[in-house]
C-alpha cells in the first residue's frame, strides 16, 4: 500500500517537474526572490510614475485656470483682486536671461495691488511660506506686460540684477542658473510647459507600466521555475523512498521463499489426502450398503427371534425358575413346583410377585462387575456347550453351538443361536459407527486443511505476482534515475566550473588592480597569490567522508625593491615590514577589490580612524587613492578622522560634517557644523558653512518679506492663544 502511494505521488512530482531548468532550487530561489523585488520596485516606479502624470494633469489644469490653491481662494473669499506673478509678466526675448533666473525663486508668487496689500496679508496670515508681491513702479525695459502690484520688484530686479555666463545674479549674493529652454513666465508659455511636463510624465508612466507588466511575467516565470525546480526535489525524496520500499519488497519475498516450499508440500499433502478421500468415499459407499442390507436382515431376524421368545417364555419359564432356586442365596421356598402347577401364561399375582423378589434378591447377590454375558458364559459352562460365531463375506453371522447332543432342547438351542448371532451383529455394528465416525472426523479435517491451504496459497501467489510486477517496474525507474543522476552530475560539474572561473576571474581583477595602484601611487606593483580548490563531486570508493566545501585562500604580496631588469620579487605580507606599509598595502588591496567590481557605481566604503597611525607621505597617498577611486567609480567614500586631519578632510571632501564635544560636565554633544561645497580645478575645495550658503545673497527685498513673514506668525499665534483662553 505505501509502494503504491509512493508511486503515485512521484507521478505527480514527475508531471510537476517535467519543465524543471535543470538549475539547483537555491539559485531559482534567489532569481525569484531578485525578480519579486524587481517586481515591487517596477510596481512602486509604475504607481510614482502615475501619480506625477496626475500631478502634471493637475498643474496643467491649475496653469489653464490660472488657480493659486488655498491662498487664491483666501483673497477671493475678501474679496482682493490677484493674480500669478509668472501668469501676468511678459517678457521680451532680450530680457528673459535676466529676468527669467531671477523670477524662478518667486514661483507661486500672487500679486495684489499696492493698496490691498495688508488687508491680503490677513488674509493668508495663517499659510506659511505665501509669496505676496506688492509694489509700484515704472516697467523695466524688456518687460511688456505685468500684473497689478509686480512693477515695484520687476524695477528692483533690473536695477539690482546682473547677467553672466548662462546665469543672473543680485549684487553679488544670489546666482540662478538660466539658459531655460522656452519661456517660463506668460500664461501661453507656462500653458505649454505645463503640456508638455504632462505629455512626459503620461511617457514615463507608460513606459513604468509596460517594464511592470514585464517584471511581473518575469516574476511569474521563475515562480514556475521555482515550483518545477522543489518539485524536482521532492521527486528525489519520492526516489528514495520508492527504493527503500523496494528493498523491503525484496526482503519480504525473501522471508516468503520458506512459505513456497511449504505450499508446495501442503499441495502435496492435499493430494495424497484427496486420494485418500476418494478411497474412504468408496469404503464409505460400500460400508452403508452393507449397513442397509444388514439392518434389513435384523428386521427379518428379529421379528423370528420375537417369536421364539415368545414360545420360548411358555416352555423354559419353569427352567427358570428352577434355576433361580439352585441360585444363591437359597431360596426361603422353591418356586419352580409352584410355577409348574400353573400355565406360563396365566402365572398369579402373588406368585408373580415372589418370583420378581427372588429375582431382586439374585441380583442383589450377584458380584460386582458380572454383566448378562458373564451370566450366559457361566450358564453355557454349567450346560456344557459352547456358541462359535462365524462371519460371513457380506457381513453375514452365523452361531453355531458345539457340546453333546440331547443336552439343549429346540427352543435353548435356537434362544442361544440368535443372542450370540445378535451380540456379534451389534459388536460389528458399534466397529462400522466408529470407523464412520473417523471417516466422517478425517474428512472435515481434511477439508479445513485443504481451505487454508488453499487460502495461504492463493495469497502467497499473489504477493508474488505483485512482487515479480513491482520489481519490473521498479527496475525501469531506477535505470530512468540513474540516468537522471548522470545528468544532474553533468549539470553540477558545469556549475562548479562556472563558478571557479568567476570566482578565479574576480582574483585576477583584484590582483591587476591592486598592481595598478601600486605603481600609481608610486611603489614597485604588487600581487593577489590565490589558491581556488572546489569541492570533489566523485563518490569514494568507500566509506570515507568527503569534503564539501570550496577553498580559497589568498595572500597578497608587493615588491619593496626595485625590479631587477625584469625580474620583480614580491614579498608575502607575512613578511616583516612596519605597520604604515601594512595599513597602506591594506587600504590599497580594499581599493583594488572595490575597483575590480564590474558595477560598484552606488556602493559606499566606510573606514573609521583614516589616517591613523600613518605618517604624512603615506597619508596623503591613502587620501588621494581614495578620492582618486571615488572620483572614477563613482562610490562614496564616508570617513571619521581626528582633529589632526580636518584641513586633509576640507582639502578633499566636498561634505564634512563636525562634531562638537563641549565638555565632561555636558551629557550631548552641541549641534554639528555642516560644510558642502563644488569641486575646484586646483584641486582645493571650496567648503562653507550650509546655513550660509543657504541665506546668501539674498537681497533687501528679501528681508521685508521675511519681516512680513515673522509678523504674520506672530499674529497667528497670538491668534491661537486668544482662542485656546477664550474657550
């Protein structure tokens, strides 16, 4: 029963895995898992993607309607008159390098008349970050048109503003980029821009949801893979399980082989015990034939003998009696006179009486253990005569009596002949019951031994019928198995060998890089020594344990003398050297393992306490091999340094961030200082404060509104607080 489950699930598994790729689960895996990440991602990109194409259906609906949000809305409710500041400003092809980059920090701005301007900023106190543009002024040359309100800033940008190369710039303090490619202020112009931005986003999200759609059927493929490849394994498992239930199938055929020899010899004996039947039925036929006629003999017999008892009674009734008075004990009186004065047949009651007494009283008398036939023997010797019984062919008797003649009347004669041809009748009567009885018992055993015979027999034939068919089934999936293993022994070894030759080809890009930047950095070049030894994939020949595991070991070695002509000798770094050689050649092998990686564009090296230990000439190697990496790969390089090297970290960083320690007595530290910076070409680094950077450059104008700003917040909190104790 479990041979046929384990069949019929590896049927199943079979079915399953019939499109398995032949890759080992653990790699199917890791796809699926890479392309069910892929698949979230292309599905978050896809979502992104719809939701600026949304975005820029709503900014191109805002645009069109001319629409400010909330803070348009606000100046409605007042009502104010209003209006975008990039909406209403039209400008000349000459101006738009000035004015264009200058407009850009007040995208969003609403302006409202000069004389509407405080009742407008009641209006929008409680909006932080609302641009309100609100001055009067002649129109700047270059400027065509503006809004109500927006003359006063046009006039102070073209006053203060100047033009460089592809910028604008406020006294010197602020800088915007321009060179924008079409006109960004004009309700047409930003109308255009707006359909266009649209007409992107609406590309962007099509081209997201087509690599959706793609990374999902992706993701579907492998996960069929992936089933195929566990359905593979589990067909394994399915294997060994059918083998082991085949060897038990095989050591129960074994147990059943002394069960054949004993069928063979019960079917034996079952023959002899048929024929034996069969003797015993024509015995038996024979026997109740025999019966039959002897019982009708019996019949005849004993209706002859019924009448000669009856004379006989007449005639020896008074011989009886007579013998009953010679009998012991003696007789208080004789009866045989008594008897012999009446007729036999008509005997008195008293009489009768006394002659069952004295019968009573002879049998009281009797020995224990003296039956009728012990009374007939003795009577036999007291007469003189003797009785042989002869058996006839057909079970006939015949009793014939011997002793001297005239001694037994007619009647005694003929009384003495039936009783002894009766006795050996019933004697041969009570052989032939017992021989039936035996006949009948050995037949009934006969026929269970034959039933459970026959049953033990029948089942052993079929347990092996379906031991003989399983072994023939069974014998083909192992050949199919083997060849199975033959074939996955194949694919195994082209993956091992795959892998050691990318494993041996990654050594090799790290020892040639490592060797680059050696020389670079003005050494004799250097090596990666590595040793690749994989794991042996053939069976042992006997039961000694394998190992499993690859072995790679790698020892970096460098030159520290010039080569002599063309003969380099590189020392192992086991080899005795001071400890700013070690952590050079250490920072420069990490180099090389991070620039042999044929993708390392947005990976990050973190390194703790750079520098330290190191003297100044290794130092600055370290720091330009670093940034040289940096600067080629595109990594990050984020490190901590001392104090020490602050001015090595602003010389070459373009972001450094600064820990202040206070005091012991402080439990936190104090804000850290954040400096960012461009790149130079001389190869410094041009780093200031974030905050000024941020607040630089800013003009006049700038403060009135961050006054405005303030004010408005403090009224609103102000505001709030009055709410909060009225309630």
């Amino acid at each position: 029963m479990d041979l046929a489950i384990a069949d019929r699930d590896l049927e199943a598994a079979e079915a399953a895995a019939a499109t398995w790729s032949g890759r080992p689960v653990a790699l199917v895996e890791a796809d699926h898992a890479q392309a069910q990440t892929a698949a979230d991602q292309a599905d978050t990109t896809a979502r992104v993607a719809d939701k600026r194409r949304d975005a820029a259906a709503e900014h191109l609906d805002a645009v069109r309607r001319g629409a400010a949000g909330l803070a348009g809305r606000r100046l409605d409710d007042v009502p104010i008159p209003w209006q975008l500041l990039h909406d209403g400003v039209e400008l000349a092809d000459h101006a738009r390098s000035l004015f264009e980059p200058l407009l850009a920090p007040f995208e969003g701005a609403l302006c409202v008349p000069p004389g509407r301007c405080q009742a407008a900023l009641a209006a929008v106190a409680d909006l932080p970050g609302t641009l309100l543009v609100s001055g009067d002024a002649p129109l700047p040359d270059g400027v065509l048109a503006a809004p109500p309100g927006a003359a006063g800033l046009l006039a102070w940008l073209a006053a203060e503003g100047r033009r460089g190369d592809g910028a604008a710039s406020l006294a010197g303090h602020l800088t915007v980029v321009g060179g924008f490619a079409e006109p960004t202020t004009g309700r047409a112009a930003r109308e255009a821009a707006a359909l266009a931005a649209l007409q992107e986003a609406a590309t962007e999200a099509k081209l997201a949801e087509r690599r959706s759609v793609q990374a999902r059927e992706r993701l579907a493929e492998l996960a069929g893979e992936l089933a195929a490849a566990r359905a593979e394994v589990w067909r394994a498992q399915l294997v060994g399980q059918r083998d082991r239930l085949r060897r038990e199938a095989a050591t129960v055929a074994l147990e059943l082989q002394p069960l054949d020899d004993a069928v063979d010899q019960a079917e034996a004996t079952h023959g002899d015990a048929r024929a034996d039947q069969r003797s015993l039925g024509k015995r038996q036929a024979e026997v109740a034939s025999h019966l039959h006629t002897c019982e009708e003999q019996l019949d005849r017999e004993q209706s002859k003998l019924n009448d000669l008892v009856g004379s006989a009674e007449r005639y020896l009734l008074a011989a009886w009696v007579g013998h009953l008075d010679t009998c012991t004990p003696a007789p208080m009186r004789t009866l045989a006179e008594a008897v012999a004065a009446h007729d036999p047949l008509e005997l008195p009651a008293d009489l009768a009486a006394a002659i069952e007494a004295r019968v009573d009283e002879v049998l009281a008398d009797r020995p224990g253990g003296i039956g009728h036939r012990d009374l007939l023997n003795r009577l036999e010797t007291e007469l003189g005569v003797g009785v042989a019984v002869v058996a006839g062919r057909r079970e006939t008797t015949r009793a014939t009596v011997e002793g001297p003649d005239g001694v037994l009347d007619v009647v005694t004669h003929a009384a003495l002949v039936r009783y002894h041809e009766q006795a050996a009748s019933v004697d041969r009567r009570r052989t032939r019951d017992s021989e039936e009885r035996e006949v009948a018992a050995l037949d009934a055993a006969v026929a269970a031994l034959r039933a459970a015979i026959q049953r033990q027999a029948q089942g052993i034939r079929s347990a092996l019928e379906r031991a003989k068919t399983e072994h023939a089934r069974l014998r083909g999936e192992y050949d199919t198995a083997d060849d199975e293993v033959h074939a996955t022994d194949s694919n195994l070894r082209n993956i091992q060998r795959s892998l050691e030759h990318q494993v041996r080809g990654l050594f090799t890009r790290v020892s040639q890089r490592f060797n680059e930047i050696r020389y670079r950095d003005g050494g004799y070049g250097g090596v990666l020594d590595f040793q690749i030894v994989p794991p042996s994939l053939d069976v042992p020949p006997d039961d000694t344990p394998t190992g499993r595991a690859w072995v790679l070991a790698a020892t970096p070695c460098w030159a520290r003398r010039p080569p002599d002509g063309t003969r380099v000798d590189h020392i192992p770094y086991q080899e005795q050297a001071n400890t700013a050689q070690y952590k050079l050649a250490t920072v420069q092998l990490v180099l090389a393992a991070l620039l042999a990686n044929q993708d390392p564009l947005g990976r990050m090296l973190i390194l703790d306490e750079l520098g330290a230990g190191l003297g100044d000439a290794h130092r600055d190697r370290v720091l330009d091999a670093l940034r040289r990496a940096a600067e080629e790969t595109g990594i990050t390089v984020l490190a901590t340094v001392q104090d020490d090297m602050q001015h090595e970290a602003f010389a070459r960083c373009s972001e450094v961030l600064v820990l202040r320690y206070p005091s012991e007595a402080e439990l936190l530290n104090e804000p850290t200082y954040m400096f960012v910076g461009d790149r130079r070409g001389d190869g410094e680094a041009a780093l200031v404060p974030l905050a000024d950077a941020l607040t630089a450059s800013r003009g006049p104008r700038w403060s009135s509104l961050l006054a405005v700003y303030d004010a408005a917040a403090a009224a609103n909190a102000a505001a709030r607080r009055a709410a909060r104790h009225a309630g």
